[in-house]
C-alpha cells in the first residue's frame, strides 16, 4: 500500500481483462448488431456500487471488481501490489456483509506479467457480477468513469473522466490506458466502466513514472479483452 500516495503525484493505471479470464468468447460487434445503450452517471454510479468491493487489510483497505461467481465461489479482480505476503483478508460486500478471502495463488497465464490478482469469497449472497467485455474500440477521449473506496472510507468514490493516452505497447506491469480521472490512494482494483456498463479495466498503479510532463496524468492497467 505505500506506493499508492506516490502514485497519485506520478501515474494511476487502468488493468484490462485477459480473455482466458472471461471464460466465455467476446463476440465481436458487427455492423448488423444494434449498438449497446447508453446509461447515464446515476445508472453507472448505481452499477458500480454494485459490482464494487472493499478488500480490508491490517493496514487499511483497497478496492475490488467482482468478475465472476461459481456456485457459492465469488471471485474477485484487484491488483498485486496490494497483497502483502502472509496477510489475511476480508471483502466487504456492498450490503455491508464481511467475508473472509483467500488470495487465488495459481493466476492465469495471462495475469502473471501483470499488477493484478485474485481474491475468492464464499457467501450464499446474490451479488452482481460485473459485464466484461468492449462493444466499441477504446479511443481517446473516450468518457470512462472510475470507481474505488478511499482508504478506509465507507462511501465508494466515483469519477468521471476520458481516455487521454492510448500508448501502442503496454508498460511494464500491464499498464496501457492513461486517462485524466480523479483516483485517490485506495481505489487501487476498482473498476472502470464506459457508458455502455461494461468493466474494460481496473484502477491501477505503476511503479515507473513517465517523466513527460504532458502525460503526467494517471494511467490505467489493461487486461486485453480481444
């Protein structure tokens, strides 16, 4: 958790999601298939407290997508800079209910080389589970909104924001979106949704600055998708 006060003067990066994680195959968008509606920022606000997790640790807490559910398994997306070797954890659930957590050692291939990780919870709950996936290209300027807990913070922070960086080869960790929303320390493995409600990463951070000053905004981890 240390460097998430550094990260805030330097970069914040966005996690995409690797398609072996999905478990099921993106269908691409044709010209045939009508284009996903537009939700508004109460709707997205409403999703995103949903779909969003406090993951409480001995030192505070982070944030969490939850990306997936396997009969009474939950499985949650967040990034390895917040594990700390050893330690316990507990996801708080957005009805309030505490839970502990187990860190998913064996990640998929396609997480190894990145700041992410993977919490499970059991709980006999219904809880909403994020839509991942990407119905129209990522571009720049694109509106994105964030989501995350600040710290110990019980309210869920929500920001609103664009895509202002598309560099063509990801940086080391994973990291490949910039995007000039407002993320605070704790919101590390929140979501980032586009307006058409679907996950396409997670806040992020990156422990090598770009020393440009005109990119010195925050930068979002992609998991690739496609």
């Amino acid at each position: 958790m240390k460097y998430l006060f550094f990260t805030i003067i330097c970069t914040t990066a966005l996690l995409t999601i690797p398609q072996q994680l999905l478990l099921i195959s993106p269908q691409p968008v044709t010209a045939q298939e009508p284009t996903k509606k537009l939700l508004t920022s109460a709707q997205l606000q409403d999703l995103a407290k949903s779909i969003t997790m406090k993951i409480l640790t001995k030192n505070g807490s982070a944030s969490g997508t939850l990306i997936a559910k396997n009969g009474n398994n939950y499985t949650i997306l967040t990034n390895n800079h917040v594990i700390n070797p050893g330690e316990s954890y507990r996801i708080q659930a957005p009805d309030g209910k505490i839970y502990p957590a187990t860190v998913i050692k064996e990640k998929p291939p396609s997480l190894k080389n990145q700041d992410a990780a993977l919490f499970q919870f059991q709980s006999t709950a219904e809880y909403t589970i994020a839509t991942l996936g990407i119905s129209a290209p990522i571009a720049v300027n694109q509106k994105i909104v964030a989501a995350g807990f600040v710290n110990d913070s019980a309210k869920l922070v929500f920001t609103e924001g664009q895509i202002s960086l598309l560099p063509d080869k990801s940086f080391q960790g994973g990291y490949r979106i910039g995007y000039n929303n407002k993320i605070q320390p704790g919101m590390s493995g929140g979501p980032i949704l586009n307006y058409q409600g679907e996950v396409i990463g997670i806040n992020a951070v990156h422990a090598y600055p770009i020393s440009d000053k005109r990119w010195r905004k925050f930068l979002c981890l992609i998991v690739n998708l496609l």
